[in-house]
C-alpha cells in the first residue's frame, strides 16, 4: 500500500501539481491565521541533532485555514522576521519566535508577473533574493526564464528581464535557484537544464541587477548525479550554500542534499563542484524541501530549509532550522 501511495504521489507531480494551467486559487490577502507544529529531526528519536555539519535547532510544520495555503518553494528571513513565496505567485509574512510561535501573519499576491493571467505557469516563482539595505526584491520565475523585481514589501513591480544567455533554459527546468551575494551579484541555477557534453546544470552569474542590464557570464554545476538544484544562498563567509533535492521510489520519496561550493569556485565557463555537509532522507523528516535561507543570530551562521508541499495532502510546509557548525 505504502509503494502504491509514492506511485501516486510520483504521478500527481509530474502531472496536474506541475502543469495545471487552471484559475490559481488565491491567498486572502490581509492579516491571516498560520498554525505552528513543533518537528522533530527523527522522528523515532527525537533528541537527535546532528545532521552532517548542522546541528538541528528545531522546525515546525505549518497549516493555515485558507485554502490556497501552501507551494511554498522560497525564503527570506531577517531576524525573527519570515517570507514565503509560492510557485503560484502567494506571499506568506508572518514572526516566529525561538519557541516555533507564529504572529503577525498577513498574506498577499504578486503585484504582477508573467503572463497576463493567474494560471499557475504565470505565477510560477522558484525563488527569491533580497537587498537587505534597500529592500528591494528580486524573483525568478521558472516557466519563463525570467527575472522580476519588486519594490520593498512587493509594494509593486518595477521591472522585469528575460535575459538572451537562459531563453534555452527547458520549460519545467528553468531557474529554480536565485541567489544574491553581498558584491551585488547574482546567481542563478537552472533546475536541470543540462550541457550536452554531460558537464552539469546551466548556471548563470550577473554582476549587478539582471533587470538593470547587468553583464554575466555562465559555468556549469556538477551535482552528484540524479540530484537538481533547489535554492541556493550566500554564506557570511562568502561561499555558497546550494539546496539539492531528488523524488525516488527507492527512497519512498523526497531526499535532500545541502552542497557547499568555496569562494572562488565560480567564474566564467567553469564546472563547479561543491562537498555535500548534509543529507535529508528517511528515515528523518524529509519532504520537498525547495527554499533556502540563511541568517546569523549571536555570532552562530543560521540555515533555514522550507518545504513545498505541493498543496497535496500527503505532505507538509515544513521550516527547519539548523546551525552551521564548522
């Protein structure tokens, strides 16, 4: 029952959860409600903490009543303050104390995007970046190959490119990873959009705002195989931190690798290659797990993991949080 249940999970993602084109359902926008179950890394041993080189300092499981809930597949966070944004265009905000209380919550909708509807190939974001002294955020959508920025809040849209060097990125493969780093560069990944020559998944690093122009120059992720990029984030120190994920019967589901690639790594034509620190597989809590954050509290460096659930009943919007131990 068990194998038939991942089958129909498998086909329920690879079908109507990736490609629907209906009418999205929306989030009611203004103050909201978000319910907070504590997780535990283990579930049969739940003072277990270790995880590679991070240490598990705790997660919670998320739900809300309103319906369009869910698909969250990006994250920022600042202090004690979160945002998620869905692969269907919803913006979650909400506090969230060391004790996994959630407050404050409000939700909205994209100020605009792609397309000229709220089908789901419209509002397809995969990730975002944020400048953390003007506030300013960036978007990257997969379906499109594009990159949207937002004015501090998504107060409105302010502009938007669909740059040349990723028109070739495959349709259900394009951006999935947006990365901003404190140079003011950024770093996309496609999800898998693959070299011919067997080299790795498409990267793409602009050295300023895409939406402004910026040049850029491409190079090549090599993954372990059978693994894609998720998300990726900048570390304090400068390196990168890439979410990796992958759906196998034979783990009876989702996996989930964190790859880190060194300062320097990256540079034009270049085939990087990263060490694993982490594997998130059963039997630990797993899930899809597509959002990637990182953040300091008292000199430690903080990485946050978020789960889309797809808006299916069999799984979650997980939030993990862990110390990165060197």
């Amino acid at each position: 029952m068990r194998r038939v249940l991942l089958l129909l999970l498998f086909l329920m993602l690879l079908g109507p959860g990736w490609s629907r084109t209906e009418r999205l359902d929306l989030l009611h926008a203004g103050p909201a409600a978000i319910r907070a179950e504590r997780v535990a890394l283990d579930p049969d041993d739940p003072a277990r903490r270790r995880l590679g080189r991070l240490t598990y300092l705790g997660g919670v499981s998320l739900d809300s009543p309103d319906p369009a809930f869910g698909g969250f597949s990006a994250l920022h966070v600042a202090g004690d303050r979160f945002v998620m944004l869905s692969d269907g265009g919803g913006v979650a905000r909400f506090r969230m104390d060391g004790a996994g209380r959630v407050s404050d919550a409000h939700f909205a909708d994209l100020p605009g995007g792609p397309g000229g509807s709220w089908d789901k190939r419209d509002r397809d974001a995969e990730a975002l970046a944020v400048d953390p002294a003007t506030g300013r955020i960036w978007v990257a959508f997969e379906r499109w190959n594009a990159i949207w920025r937002y004015a501090p809040g998504f107060a409105r849209a302010e502009g938007q490119v669909r740059p040349a060097e990723m028109a070739g990125w495959s349709f259900n493969g394009g951006p999935e990873s947006l990365a901003r780093r404190a140079d003011g560069s950024f770093v996309v990944l496609s999800e898998s959009h693959f070299a011919a020559d067997g080299s790795g998944s498409s990267g793409r690093v602009f050295l300023g705002d895409p939406v402004a122009g910026a040049r850029s120059y491409g190079f090549r992720l090599r993954a372990p195989k059978g693994w894609l990029a998720s998300d990726a984030a900048e570390l304090p120190d400068g390196r990168l931190l890439v979410l990796l994920r992958r759906f196998a019967l034979a783990e009876r589901g989702f996996a989930n690798k964190l790859l880190l690639v060194e300062r320097g790594a990256i540079r034009p034509g270049a085939v990087v290659r990263g060490r694993v620190i982490a594997t998130l597989r059963r039997p630990l809590i797993h899930d899809n797990f597509e959002g990637l954050a990182i953040s300091e509290e008292q000199g430690r460096t903080i990485v946050w993991l978020l789960s889309d659930d797809n808006q299916l009943f069999l799984q979650r919007t997980l939030l993990l949080k862990f110390a990165f131990d060197e």
